[in-house]
C-alpha cells in the first residue's frame, strides 16, 4: 500500500514536481508497481486543493497516525468542531517514524486554533513542535499580499473619490 503522494506545481518550468513515499516491496519490480500505481490519475492528491496543513514535529518515535489524529481533531471554536482531512505520518524506508508529520484541515481556522492550543502538548514526553506546512506558508503569504493589494486600491479609489 501506498503511504503518501506529494505533487506541487506547476513550477516555473511548468512541469509538477511528484514525490511519491512506498514501502520497501518483496519481490522484483513491488516497488515500481507501488509507484505506479500512485502516479494513475485518480490516486493522485494536488496540494493545490488541499486544505491548510500543519508540520508536527519532535513526534515520538512510536507515534502512530491515530494517535495524532486523535490529539489534533479534539479542538472546537464557538461550538465549531475541526475537520481534519488527513493525517501524514513520515516514516523511513524501513516503515519507522521520523518524528515528524503533517495534519491537515479543511480551514485556515482550524490550522491556527491547532498550533495555538496545541504548542505546549507533549506527547510520549516529547514537547510537540507546530508551524505550517511549507505549502501552506506560502498560501498564507498569497492570500495576505491579496488583501493587501485589495485595501490598496480599495484606498486609491476612495482618494481619487474624494
């Protein structure tokens, strides 16, 4: 089975960059099957339509992705409960965590409630660390430089009124 597919893009070149994470397979050719199959089209996960994730980091090595799934869906606002989407565990080539992982929300709310009540959790006795994903920091920064952009003009436009 498959444990994670990461696609972004398109890049500059216009091409999509693919990183597809399978288990060591047995047998010839297990591994390539794995990627295959990941790379058919309805396998595939575009992070340009996903929610908004959070890094999780200094994980305990026994962590499992339920165990994260519990702690970081158990959040609510104004009566509003968190949507997790998914859960990434990283792991080696050996199927062992690398102490880090990826939870994903189906808001930015969510993602920002998660990293505030969430940054003094410990878990197995190891203080979690939390941050955005990279691809949701640069969203983030999309999303900040538009509404500033937008107050801009929305500020020209009331000058030139006036």
């Amino acid at each position: 089975g498959l444990n994670a597919i990461i696609a972004r893009g398109p890049l500059e070149n216009g091409r999509f960059e693919v990183m597809v994470i399978v288990p060591q397979g047995e047998g010839e050719g297990k591994k390539e099957d794995n990627i295959m199959a990941a790379l058919k089209p309805e396998n595939m996960v575009s992070q340009q339509d996903e929610g908004w994730a959070v890094w999780v980091g200094q994980l305990p090595w026994s962590s499992t992705e339920g165990e994260l799934k519990k702690v970081f869906s158990e959040l609510e606002a104004d009566g509003k409960k968190v949507e997790v989407k998914s859960v990434i565990l990283v792991r080696d080539q050996e199927g062992k965590s690398r102490g880090f992982g990826y939870v994903e929300y189906a808001e930015k709310w969510m993602g920002e409630l998660a990293m505030t009540k969430l940054a003094s959790t410990e878990m197995g006795g190891r203080q979690l660390k939390l941050d955005w994903s990279q691809r949701s920091k640069e969203r983030a920064e999309d999303e900040d430089a538009k509404k500033e952009k937008a107050a801009e003009e929305e500020a020209a436009k009331k000058a030139k009124a006036a």
